[in-house]
C-alpha cells in the first residue's frame, strides 16, 4: 500500500477519483492525510464523509512561505506519506517543500503542457482557438506547470465550445489518469531521469492518453 498525502483548495472531484479508486481496490494506496490551505474547500467534506483524517493549514497563520510549506511537510512526514498528491492545489511550492520529497510530488494540470500554463488552462485553450488540449500529470519542480511529464491525455475541442464544457470535457480524463498515476507509483514502475519520465511496462505511442491506462 502506497502511503499518499493529498493536497487540495477546493473542490476536491480529483481527490474524490482517488477515494473511489482505493475504495472499489484498483489503487492499492492509502490516503492518510488531506492538507487544505482553504477551510471552505468542498475537498474537505468529502473527507468526513469518507472518514479520511484531514487538517486545514492557511498560509495566513503563518510569517512566511517558508513557515507555512514547513508546516505542511512536517504533517506529510508525521504520516510517513510516500508520495504527495497536488489535485486542485492553488499554491506554488518551493525547493524547501520539494526537498523532503525528491521526485514524488505529483500534479496533475488541465491542459497539455507546455500549452496554457497557469490559471484557467481551459479559457486560456478555448480563447485560443486551440483544436487540442487536454490534461497532463506530472512531476513537480519549481517551475509552473512545467515539470517532468509522466502522463497526458488529448481532448478535442468544438466549435461550440465554452471554458465549462471544456473544463467538464478534460475532466473526465484528469478523473483516470491521476489514479492511474498514483497506481503505477504504487507499482513501482516509474522512473526519472531528468526530464523524461518512463513508466516502466506501459505501453507507448497509443492515443487519446500516452501512455495507454490500465486500470482506470
Ligand atoms: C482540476 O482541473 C485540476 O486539473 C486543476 O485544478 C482542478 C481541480 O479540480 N489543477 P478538483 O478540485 O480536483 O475538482
């Protein structure tokens, strides 16, 4: 069982794929903590419901970045959390989060990056005109939305397309390949080597998501 902490701001529907997946045994990993910076995150509710220990943490409380991201870590390391989950996390951690788990922050983002970085990655693809887009996991650096790949997912778009329909669109696969990612972590398949990441046994070159799901 793969120990995982989740971090969240809001709605929480990626958090909740995670839940049904552990639930119905096709991710073998457990959640043992939920870290929200926004106490009114719907997130937060889905954790009562599913008796998943959580705790609220708002920078607010705290001097500095630094202290805050601290505060975070230390509740991830108390629970001996193997791998850290962004889903819907609106913050942008540094090295001194990213030191205490090297390779093992995730992050998964609704557009294909390096496309429409940043906030509203669905309005910024269908302002764009764009025919693509779709959702990416990956690695977390320091960068924005531009850390080493490990998954992505095409979506088309439509002419008639609004943000919302696009968002719902591209949500769908944000819903399978997240915990299908954390899947293969827990499987022990995933290599880093710089930039590219390799999950070991998958199968590449497939389409709308490379590289092919299995379980999800
Ligand atoms: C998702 O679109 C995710 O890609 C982005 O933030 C949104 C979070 O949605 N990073 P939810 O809170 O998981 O429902």
């Amino acid at each position: 069982m793969l120990r995982i902490g989740v971090l969240v701001s809001g709605r929480g529907s990626n958090l909740q794929a995670l839940i049904d997946g552990i639930e119905d045994g096709r991710l073998e990993a457990s959640i043992e903590l939920v870290v929200s910076d926004n106490p009114e995150a719907y997130a937060l509710e889905r954790c009562r419901r599913h008796g998943i220990e959580s705790v609220i943490v708002r920078r607010k409380d705290y001097r500095s970045k630094e202290e805050f991201e601290g505060a975070i870590a230390e509740k991830l390391k108390e629970k001996d959390v193997e791998l850290v989950v962004l889903a819907g996390f609106m913050r942008i951690l540094s090295g001194n989060f990213l030191k205490h788990f090297p390779s093992r922050v995730i992050n998964i983002h609704p557009s294909l990056i390096p496309a429409f970085q940043g906030l509203h990655a669905q309005r910024q693809a269908v302002e764009f005109g764009a025919k693509f887009s779709g959702c990416t996991v990956h690695l977390v650096d320091e960068s924005v939305d531009a850390g080493p790949v490990i998954v992505q997912a095409v979506v088309p778009l439509l002419p008639e397309d609004t943000e919302d329909s696009l968002s719902e669109r591209i949500l769908r696969y944000e819903h399978r390949v997240l915990p299908q990612t954390v899947q293969w972590f827990a499987e022990g398949r995933v290599r880093v080597n710089g930039r590219l990441v390799v999950v070991e046994g998958a199968k590449y070159g497939s389409l709308p998501v490379n590289p092919e799901l299995e379980k999800f």
